[in-house]
C-alpha cells in the first residue's frame, strides 16, 4: 500500500508533463441573450475547475510552523529568518542580529507515508543596522519509488527529489522602508532515467529571483503603542523547466507569485500583545485555455497551447486578464490567508488563522491553530491544519515544528 501511494503522489506531480489538454468536460453555458458566458461542467450548473498549473509547486509549501499555524500568512508578520520564503526585505527589519530555523513538514501522513517530507533551514546575518544577509535551503523528499512499466513489470528503484538554494541581501532605504532581492537555484529530479510515452525523463533545473518590499510605521489607538506593517514580495521570477528534451516552448511554468501582506501588532501592555495579519497571493503564471474548439487554444495550430508558448515575463504580465471567464475569473485566482497571533511576556504564543481559495482554482480550504514557546535563544512553534471541505489536503492531521535560534539574544540574557 506504501509503495502504490507513492507512486500516486509521483504521478501527481507528473500530470502537467505527460497530460493531453482537453476541455471534453467543460461547456460554455450563456444566458438566454447569449450574454454572460461562463464555462461549467456537462451539468450545466457547477463551475468549471481551472486551477493554475506548474511544475515545482513544492516552491510554494509553507514550512514555517509559525505561519503555518495563522493561515500560512507571513508577509508582514514581524522578521525571523523565515523571511527568506516570504518577504526576505524584512531581514534588514530583525530584532536579532543572527538568526536560524530549522523546520520540518511531513508530507502525506495521513496516508501513512513516512518518507515523504519537506525540510527547510534558513538563517541571517545582519550585516550592520541597515543591511542583512541570508540563505536558504529547502529539500523536499519523495520517498522510495519502485518504477513499473505499463504491464507492471519493475524496472527499477528511486528516490525522487526537489530542493531550492537561494541567497538574499535585504537593506533599510529608509528608516520605515526596506527592499530585498534574492536569487535561487531550483533542481528537481522526479524520475530521471525513466522513460515515459517514448522521451527520456532528466533532472529538471531553473534559476529564479525574489524582489520584496517592507513598510513599517508605529501607530498610537486610544493611547497604546502599535506597529502596521505592508509588505509586498514577487518571489520565483525565473525560467521554466522541463523534464525531457523538449524544445522551449514546451517547457513548464514555475511558480512566480505576487503576494501583498498587512500586519497590526497591539502591545496592550508590557506582557501582552497581539497581531493581526492577511495575505492575498496571486500565481503570475498564465491560466489553461478553455477553448470549444482546436483553434481558440492553438492559433498556429503547431500542436502547443498557446498560453503554454509564452514567456516567462510574458505570462505574468498576461496573467492579470487571460482567464477564459474574464474578470470574474481572475478574482477567483486570488488566494487569502487570515491569522491572529497572542504573545504572552514574548515568551508563549497561540495562534490561529484560516486560508481559502475559490473552488475552481484548487478548492483549498483550511483551519490553522498553533503555539510557540521562547526561551532566551531559543524558540519553537507548531501548527496543525484542520480541513473544511472534502478535499483531501497532504497536511491532514499532521503536526509540523519548526526550531530557531536567535544568537544575538546572547547579548540580552544576562540583563
């Protein structure tokens, strides 16, 4: 049973590569002006899914228990060196001068996997009051797969896996106002050597850039002291990737993301305060063509999509009104984070939040809760995802952790 789910969470991974792009089970239902088209399935009532595909989406798993825990939302909460996945210009905005998490996300327990994982591990380095650096690395594991040919016969044994390095340099422009920029290397390797409909399968790599921005100002309600943070970050800005030999204009997406954050920190006194935080997130990739016919999808009718013959840069910009229903659709593309996070004496944390996406676009839906514990240098949080529909999620009763070390506490524990 180990063996069949893993290769299941393989092949899932494989659809965007090896699949035909058909519309078979999608209509195009107007009113009876013909106005006000929108594509459904063949009962003519419930929306058609569309959700934006790419290759690497483990790019954009959460691993930071303390976000996973409020909704996965983290571009504006306070710096840690887990801003190296969000928002790495918040580094220059740390309180500590060095930082490091350690994190590690079990990935499809509820299935009974336990070779499956995701592990990240990040640290900073602020260089002086106005510059930080940082570095990343996430590793992402797909357990022992035994390869079977198509009368499943085995020919073979592998262990496919996905990992991204990435380095960052975060600087104050201002004394409210920071920016960083980040550059990663992504490697993917699912299943090379096998071979599948007649292409050799290889590794597949990319290169990629961040750019994120940070707003920081204290606000005074009704006499108490309180920070309002926007943060902006445009992370996974690089080449696609393939798997096979393909020429370019077969190649893959990788997930390029916009993400806009706000956080409200209250300080209610010296020993409690608490933070309000959402993100909205947005795929800057092009959305699948629904098309009645050959040609309203492949205009040069050479055999490829045409949203998947665009350029990177291309298609990001394109992906603000290329959704086949329009501006409606394009809203439904957006994906919100809600979280809420109690500190006591900054030492114990409870946290909560809730994430949701519109049904034809992945139908995610979750509720998040949380803890985090802090001892001079030391700090750990966990976080537990609560689905609410019935769409399976690979985090399902699963427990996630994450362990940082802030070292310039050092220098405060003797105060």
């Amino acid at each position: 049973m180990k063996s069949l789910l893993s290769k299941l969470s393989l092949l899932a991974a494989f659809v965007l590569l090896f699949s035909v792009n058909t519309n078979a089970n999608c209509i195009l239902v107007c009113d009876s002006n013909g106005q006000n088209c929108e594509w459904r399935l063949a009962d003519q009532v419930t929306p058609c899914p569309n959700a934006i595909i790419t290759a690497v989406p483990f790019l954009r798993i959460v691993s930071d228990a303390r976000s996973g825990a409020m909704g996965d939302a983290g571009i504006a909460i306070s710096g840690d060196a887990n801003a190296m996945h969000f928002n790495q210009s918040k580094l220059a905005m740390a309180d500590e001068e060095l930082g490091v998490s350690a994190t590690y996300t079990p990935w499809l327990r509820a299935l009974g996997l336990t070779d499956v994982y995701l592990a990240y591990l990040t640290g900073y380095k602020k260089i002086d009051d106005l510059q930080a650096v940082g570095v990343g690395l996430r590793y992402f594991s797909l357990g022992d797969i035994a390869f079977t040919d198509i009368n499943g016969n085995a020919i073979g044994n592998g262990r496919p896996n996905e990992f991204e390095i990435t380095a960052a340099y975060s600087r104050m422009l201002t004394d409210k106002f920071s920016a960083g920029i980040g550059a990663k290397f992504i490697y993917s390797n699912l299943a090379s050597g096998q071979e599948v409909n007649g292409q050799q399968i290889e590794v597949g790599t990319a290169g990629a850039a961040d750019i994120s921005l940070t707003y920081e100002t204290p606000v005074e309600v009704n006499g108490k002291e309180s920070n309002l943070t926007l943060g902006l970050a445009i992370t996974n800005i690089g080449s696609k990737i393939t798997y096979t030999n393909a020429a370019n204009n077969e190649k893959d997406f990788i997930p390029t993301n916009l993400g806009v954050g706000v956080a409200w920190e209250m300080n209610f006194d010296e020993y409690n305060s608490m933070t309000f935080t959402t993100d909205i997130n947005k795929l800057l990739v092009p959305t699948r063509c629904l098309g009645e016919n050959e040609f309203d999808c492949d205009v040069d009718q050479n055999g490829i999509d045409d949203w998947r013959e665009e350029s990177p840069v291309g298609g990001a910009f394109s992906s603000f009104g290329d959704a086949p229903g329009g501006f409606s659709e394009e809203i439904r593309e957006l994906m919100y984070s809600f979280g809420v996070e109690y500190w006591y004496d900054k030492q114990f944390a409870v946290r909560a939040g809730y994430y949701t996406e519109h049904q034809t676009k992945g139908n995610r839906s979750f509720f998040t809760v949380g803890l985090g514990l802090k001892y001079n240098i030391f700090g750990l949080n966990f976080s537990y995802l609560v689905p609410t529909t019935n769409q399976r999620n690979p985090l399902d009763n699963t427990l996630r952790f994450s362990l940082l070390f802030d070292f310039g506490a050092f220098s405060t524990i003797d105060e």
